[in-house]
C-alpha cells in the first residue's frame, strides 16, 4: 500500500503529460519495459526509493516525516495531495 500512492501519482503524471511509455521512460532513465509496469501499477518491482527518484524526476517534492507518535507504537501513512 506504500507503494501504490507514488506508483498512482506516476501513472497520472505521465498520462496528464500525453507521454508514451518510451517518452517516459527515457525521462526516468528506464527501459519502456519498466515504463509499462509503473503504467500497469506494477509497483513491487520497484523500490520506495525508485519510485521517489521517479516522482522527483517528475518534478514533484518528495516529503518523508518523521515525528514521536504518542501511542505505544507508531504507524506508516501516505499523503498524496490531489
């Protein structure tokens, strides 16, 4: 599930950008292959820090917190804003 929200604002970015999986992919440095799976949302065949290096490729600003939780222990969330 950590995955699937980048893998997402991937997939909308190059479709919002009319890019081809060959136009994509040479803008991530990837083989059209690869540029097919993030298009399928084939995220596990990619890193959390894959896909940060996608997005930034993108142009978005990738946000990583860290903060004291006040319960026993912590939890993992995603926020992708719109």
């Amino acid at each position: 599930m950590v995955k699937a929200s980048p893998t997402l604002r991937i997939h909308r970015t190059i479709r919002r950008r009319g890019l081809t999986q060959k136009e994509a992919a040479a803008l991530l440095g990837v083989k059209q292959p690869q540029a097919s799976l993030l298009m399928r949302n084939r995220s596990d065949n990619f890193s959390m820090a894959r896909l940060i290096d996608f997005l930034t490729a993108f142009g978005h600003d990738v946000q990583i917190t860290v903060r004291p939780t006040r319960k026993q222990h912590g939890a993992l969330s995603v926020a992708v804003p719109g």
